[in-house]
C-alpha cells in the first residue's frame, strides 16, 4: 500500500517512510563505525565536521603595517569593517553586484566582500579612507563633492576608489570608458550623470595641475 494511517490518523506514504529510514540507517552506520574504533558520541560528531584553522596574515592597510590572524571564511570586508574599524568600505549587498565594498588591492579595485582575507597577505590596501593626500581630500573625492555626485552615499566609496584607479591608468577617460570602468558598480540613487560628471572633472583638474 501507498499509504497507511497511523494511531492518531495522520497520513504516511511509503516514499516518506523509506526516506526517513535510509537517513536513519546512514547516521548509524556513521556513528556505528566511529563509536566501534574507539570514539565517544561527542568525538564522533566532532569527527564528522571538517576542522579549518587561522592563519597569520601581514599586508599594509592605507599605508600602515597590519599583522592578523584570520579564519578562511573571513571577508578582507569583514576584517576592514570589523576589526580594523575602517567603515567607509560599505556592506551593502554583500554579493559581489553592487561595488559598495570596493577597495584597492596593490592598486586595482577589487570586491572586498568575495575576497578571502587570507589573499591580502603581502598586499597593500587602499580604502576611501586612505585616498585623502594628507589633509587635502583627493581630486576624485573634491569633484565628487563638487559636482554633487553622491545622494545616499553608500556606493560613493566604491565609485570614487574605481574611478582613482582608472585615472592612475588613464588620465584622459573618454565618457564610455568612464562608464565602463564604473560598470561593476550600481547607484540605487540612480546618479550616474553626475558620477560620470566627477570622473571627468577630476580628469581635468589632475591634468591642470600637472601641466
């Protein structure tokens, strides 16, 4: 039969009954085995999970020298926000879709939500609190302000650091390469023109102070 009713009238079909047995049957076997080479209940269950352990990590942080140890599974994100107090980089999608979170690592943007922290060992970082040159903001951090490129602010870290590594590249960016640099990153504001604006703003203010 398919099903079958039981004392308190509850339905069980026999899919469910065989699935729940071979569960069953796994687990004690699992445990059978473990507890018959000599483990306790609780060693066996610790047995069964796979054991990670820290690592010591050395990189530079907006040019200052840092030593950690972090697990695995930690973020460089979690490690800037939460350890080293370094909350400009923003959590906001936490996914890898928005570049609120992006940082530079040894000068190229980067996710630092989906990068392991382990991978910043020797590395140097730049986060929007590093940019400032000494106590003059950084021309992609003065035309943003001047040209009202932000709203909420949430992504402006992560736009202004991706568009500082572009003009290191390019210091003259056409619209559409402006725009394709700063297409890993979304405005819930919606205020690209004036992003746009900033880059091109920045561009020509850093080229009429070099000249």
């Amino acid at each position: 039969m398919e099903k079958k009713k039981g004392k308190k009238g509850s339905v069980y079909s026999r899919r469910a009954f065989l699935k729940g047995m071979g569960g069953g049957a796994a687990g004690a076997a699992l445990a059978t085995g473990l507890l018959g080479r000599g483990f306790s209940a609780g060693q066996a269950e610790a047995a069964a999970a796979p054991v990670y352990a820290g690592k010591s990590v050395r990189f530079t942080v907006n040019g200052r020298k840092v030593a950690l140890e972090v697990e695995p599974r930690e973020t460089l994100l979690e490690v800037l926000r939460k350890r080293l107090k370094l909350t400009g980089t923003k959590k906001v999608c936490d996914r890898g879709e928005c570049g609120g979170c992006t940082v530079l690592l040894d000068g190229h943007p980067v996710y630092s939500c989906l990068f392991p922290a382990v991978r910043a060992d020797g590395k140097a970082v730049t986060t929007i609190e590093g940019l400032a040159e000494g106590d003059s903001l950084n021309p992609v951090q003065q035309a943003f302000i001047d040209t009202d490129g932000y709203q909420c602010g949430f992504c402006t870290p992560g736009f202004i650091l991706s568009s500082a590594a572009l003009l290191e590249r390019n210091p003259a960016p056409s619209l559409p390469e402006i725009r394709s640099a700063l297409s890993g990153h979304i405005c819930r504001c919606g205020n690209y023109v004036k992003i746009y604006d900033a880059v091109a703003t920045a561009a020509s203010r850093m080229k009429a102070r070099k000249a």
